[in-house]
C-alpha cells in the first residue's frame, strides 16, 4: 500500500473514533433488554426485563439505584432468598409480647416475680428467656406492661372481702434484675375488686436485656383479715422503634 493510500484510508477511521467517543450520548447511557433504542434521558443504564414497568436503572446524577420488578413498595427493604433471588419484602421491626402473667397469693408488702407462659408473638429475633422477654438488637424501644391484680377472698368459705379494706399496687419492670420502672395505684385499690396498672415508656435499650416483672402490695386496712391479692392478668411488649 502507498503512503498516500495508507493516509486516506487511516485519517477517517480515526475521525470516526473520536467521533464515537466523543459522543456523550452514545458514551454516557446504555440500554439493555427491551426497547433497546430508548432510555430515560435522567439515566446512564437501564435493564429492562420483557413485563411492562419492570427494570433496574441507574441515575446519572445521583447514581442512585432504582429497581422495579413488582414487589416495591414504601418502607420495603431489598433482601433475599435461600437461592440469591432478590424482591423487596415489607420492613418487620423487632418487636415480642409475653402474656398471660401471674402470681399466687402475695404476701403482703414482698416483691413477687410474674410467671408468664408464652409468647404471643414474636418477630425479629425478640424471644422468651424464662420468665422475661429478650431484646434482639440495640436500639429505642417502646416498653409496654399491663396487670390485672385482684383483691379477693383469701380463705376459702369466705364468701366475700370487705370493700371498705383497702391496699396499694404496684408493678416494676426490671432489666437484667435491676428495677427500671414502676406504675403503682394507692387510691383506687379496694377488696373484691380489680386494680389494672399500666407502663408505657420509650426507653434505649442494649441488645440481648431482659425485661421480667414484679408485682407487691402493700396493705393500708384488711379490716376482717380474710382478704388476700393476686395477679389475675399481665402482659410486657416491646417494640423496637424505626
């Protein structure tokens, strides 16, 4: 080949290089799967899967990923399954609830701890150690607790307490056995009768503490000396807040 014909044929597959790489378009945006031609003019990639609305792009400003393949949704996280495939499935908070609680006769005055026999629900790690709940990460969570305590006839034949006898409730949560917090009822508490006391407190709370309960109460006036008080009912729930 001549030095000429080299030079003639060189020059224009070099100009249509730089032309090609020099083309923002054609460098900046790719497109794969259907409708190979046309692409979001936001985007630089974009695979499009066959079913309409479905594909996986990448801004070209943010660079932030977006994928559509059907299970999307507000607050859904992107996970997957045992074989890799990945959707986005609906956020589930830890969060667990012992029911159930109760107690014998309680002594007068005497802490006595809350027997609880199951869960009701439990999701996110948050499972049962023996008679307390137990926290599966770090973080703020809302504490919920209810009892039931109930003023009644402590010795059997008795038919009825005295209604004018009266006592005080109390309930304590405690984490990891150290008291955390109490509700307690010195007013309303009156034989034959029920007294609901309630906790609710958002509180930070280190991963793998367990929550048990307590209940006491205090005699003011058990005129006939018959009366006796036991937890009925009781319930703790955590949940950890996002």
């Amino acid at each position: 080949m001549t030095h000429q014909a080299y030079t003639k044929t060189l020059f224009p597959a070099m100009f249509a290089a730089v032309m090609l790489f020099s083309s923002s378009s054609l460098f900046a945006q790719v497109k794969i799967g259907t409708n190979p031609t046309t692409i979001n003019p936001a985007n630089n990639l974009e695979v499009e899967a066959s079913t309409t609305g479905r594909k996986t792009s990448v801004n070209k400003t943010t660079g932030q990923v977006t994928v559509k393949d059907g299970t999307e949704g507000t607050d859904k996280v992107f996970t997957s399954d045992a074989n890799g495939g990945a959707s986005w499935q609906t956020k589930e908070l830890p969060k667990g609830k012992l029911i159930g609680g109760v107690t014998t006769w309680l002594v007068p005055g005497i802490d006595t701890d809350v027997t609880f026999p199951s869960l009701q629900y439990s999701v996110g790690g948050i499972t049962k150690v023996g008679n307390g709940i137990r926290v599966s990460v770090s973080g703020y969570y809302l504490v919920q607790s209810t009892a039931v305590i109930r003023s009644a006839t402590g010795n059997p034949g008795v038919t009825a307490c005295n209604g004018t006898s009266t006592a005080a409730t109390y309930i304590n949560l405690l984490v990891d056995g150290t008291a955390y917090f109490a509700a307690n009822d010195k007013v309303s508490a009156r034989w034959d009768s029920n007294t609901t006391l309630v906790i609710s407190t958002l509180a930070y709370i280190n991963a793998n503490s367990v929550f048990t309960l307590q209940v006491r109460n205090n005699v003011y006036n058990n005129s006939d000396g018959l009366c006796g008080t036991y937890l009925a009912d009781a319930n703790i729930s955590l949940t950890l807040q996002p």
